[in-house]
C-alpha cells in the first residue's frame, strides 16, 4: 500500500511537471506558428527587416527591386518580388535542410533576412536609376558581425528578386566599388550586351539607353565587367540583320556563350563545367538568372519568352553544380506573374533562389579585400 501511495506520488508530480512544461510550451507558441497560406509573406517566412529605414546587421538579405519600366515587350516584373515571395511560403527554416548540399541555410552561421523592396519609381527612369544606386550602395555598407578575424570583412551579399533584368546594372555598379571587376555568370535566353544602337530610333533622351537588353554592355562600358570572364549560358534568341553583328558585338564586351541546345550533350554538370572554366580561382562572381532560361512550358509568366530552353530540373542541376563559386551577389528576375499559370514560373524563381542562397551559405567569402580587388573564397 505505502508503495502504491509513493507511486502514485511520483506519477502525479510527473504528469504536474508534464502539465506546466506543456502550458510553458503552449503559451509560448500558441499563435507563433504560420501555415504556407497564412501570415506575413516574406521570402521563406525569414524575418522582415526595413534594411534601408532601419540598418541592421546580416551575411545574405533577400531584397526585391519591383522596376520594370525599361522592358521592350511585355511589362508585369514588377510584381515579380510579390509573386516570388508568395511562392516561397513552403520554404521556412523549420523545413529548409538542402538535401544536396546537406545544410540548412537558414539555421547556419549565415543571418538571412528579408529586407523588403527597393520603392523605385515607375514614373521617371533617371529617378529610378538613382533610386537604385542609393539603395546597393546604402545595403552593401551594411555592418557585419567579424566572424573570420584577420580576414578583411567582405560586404554583406544581396539576393535579389526582380524586376526587369536592367536591374543588374546598379548592382553591379555597388559591387565593383568593393571588389572591381567582376565576372558576370548570366543564365538568359537573350545576350543583354547589344548597344544601344541596335535599337534605332529618332528619339533620344538621358535614359533611352538603359532598357533590359542592353544593361550588359553598358556595365562593360563603365568598366564593371572582368572581360572575358564572363558567360552567357542557356542563349536561343534570334540575332539582329542578315549576319552576326551581334555576335560580335557580344565578343567585344567580354563574354562567352554556352546555347541552350549544348544542354543535350553536355549535361547540366557539363555546361557548369564550362562556365568554372573560363573564372579563375578566387574572382567575384555575380549570378543572374533571367527565369526565360527556362522553356516557356515550365516558366511562360516572364516578358520575352523563347522555345527551346532548359527545363526546371536542368536550371537547379547547373546551379547545384556552381556553388563553389564566390558568389558576391545573385538575382532572379523577369518573372512577371500576369503571364504565370498556377504560379509554376514564380514556384521556380522561388526555387532558384533558394538553392542560390544555399550556395552563398555552403560558400562564405573569407577571402582578402586588396585595392578593390577580391582574392580568395574558402569553403567551409
């Protein structure tokens, strides 16, 4: 009988330590947890932070740059940041583990934020401009914690949802003042390096020759590009006139070509073989993908769509097997959601963009900063 009495005992202060950690744990999650469809729509459920109202420290920010008025066919970018962050909600740090890179990068050393969008004006493309530049310049001298003493500390990198492709522009224009010349890895249909006098026109003004197509060669013109270190790949588009002008053209600004169709020989391993062949060890690298690398049936809600390309599985493959590569920076852009079926083009930023972030985090930069000039990236 004393024995049971002492069982019961112990049983009941049991169940009571049960109870009050069960009501500790209930009141302190009891309304913390959102579903895909529910709560505030930041990028994979990260936290939200006014990056450029109220400065706050972080390793890799996912930033939208809703701008899409130097578009030359179908506008609906702009809404490209909303629609990628709607699609990302099954995306969270609970259930982020990257099964082939084997980490999670939102639980690793890396703080990932969201900080909203850029609010650029659709009014006045020479605003715009500035509006842009400012917002780079202001994100990229953003305080970091010292995580690798006696490294000279590289600026915080940038995921960003566009937007029409001419975004890269400015991004790039803040990167080279940190690392110099940077080697562009731009995954597109289109060349994005045609002059501007391939678009003839009696009408001229201050801004008339930024538009999406030709952001490439004007970066190469400002002296932004490491020539000849830079690549295009997934490329089908028609060229201009009865010849390869445009070819040539895209010669002098730095850059190589892997066309979409090489993806049937060489693989998806092939192809990113390729591109880190043609980097050497230890450049900056900037990383942009336009979504119409895809084919239009796995991403028609984009503004210059071209049959033939690469599928989605093929997209992640090639990124999967670059993220060695010291990223400085990453977009995704074109991806406008009026053209979008059931959300399958913005599904596939989305996804672009995870395994990119994933990357940066597999991939810190921990190498030395010297006159401008970026030297080294070690894997952890």
């Amino acid at each position: 009988m004393h024995i049971q009495m002492q069982l019961s005992t112990l049983v009941s202060l049991s169940s009571f330590a049960c109870l009050a950690s069960l009501a500790s744990f209930s009141e302190a999650s009891k309304w913390s947890e959102d579903w895909p469809f529910s709560g505030l729509q930041t990028f994979a459920k990260l936290p939200f932070h006014r990056c450029l109202v109220e400065p706050t420290e972080f390793d890799i920010a996912i930033i939208g740059v809703p701008f899409d008025t130097a578009v030359t066919f179908r506008p609906g970018a702009r809404f490209g940041p909303q629609a990628i962050r709607r699609a990302s909600q099954r995306q969270n740090e609970l259930r982020g583990f990257n099964v082939r890179a084997g980490i999670n990068p939102y639980q690793d050393w890396a703080t990932v934020v969201d900080c909203g969008d850029v609010p650029v004006t659709p009014m006045d493309n020479q605003l715009a401009l500035k509006q842009m530049n400012e917002a780079y310049k202001e994100l990229l001298a953003t305080p970091q914690e010292e995580r690798w003493p006696q490294q000279s500390p590289a600026p915080p990198r940038l995921m960003t949802l566009g937007g029409d492709h001419s975004v890269i522009l400015l991004a790039l224009r803040a990167l080279h003042a940190h690392y110099g010349p940077i080697a562009v890895v731009h995954l597109d249909s289109h060349l994005d390096t045609w002059s501007p006098s391939s678009y003839p026109s009696y009408w001229h003004s201050n801004t008339s020759e930024f538009t999406h197509g030709s952001m490439l060669w004007l970066a190469a013109r400002e002296g932004l590009l490491a020539t000849g270190h830079c690549v295009h790949a997934g490329i089908r588009t028609r060229i201009s006139g009865n010849g390869w002008d445009d070819y040539k053209e895209d010669d002098r600004v730095g850059f190589h070509r892997i066309h979409a169709d090489e993806m049937m020989d060489l693989t998806p391993r092939g192809v990113a073989r390729k591109i880190k062949n043609l980097i050497p060890k230890g450049m900056p690298v900037y990383l942009s993908v336009d979504i119409d690398v895809l084919d239009p049936s796995a991403a028609p809600g984009t503004g210059t769509v071209e049959p033939g390309g690469w599928l989605t599985r093929e997209l992640i493959a090639v990124l999967r097997n670059l993220e060695d590569l010291p990223l400085v920076g990453a977009d995704v852009v074109e991806v406008s959601p009026p053209f979008d079926h059931a959300d399958v083009t913005a599904m596939a930023a989305a996804q672009v963009a995870y395994e990119i972030v994933t990357s940066m985090v597999k991939t810190p930069l921990k190498g030395n900063l010297k006159g401008g000039q970026f030297f080294a990236s070690t894997n952890e």
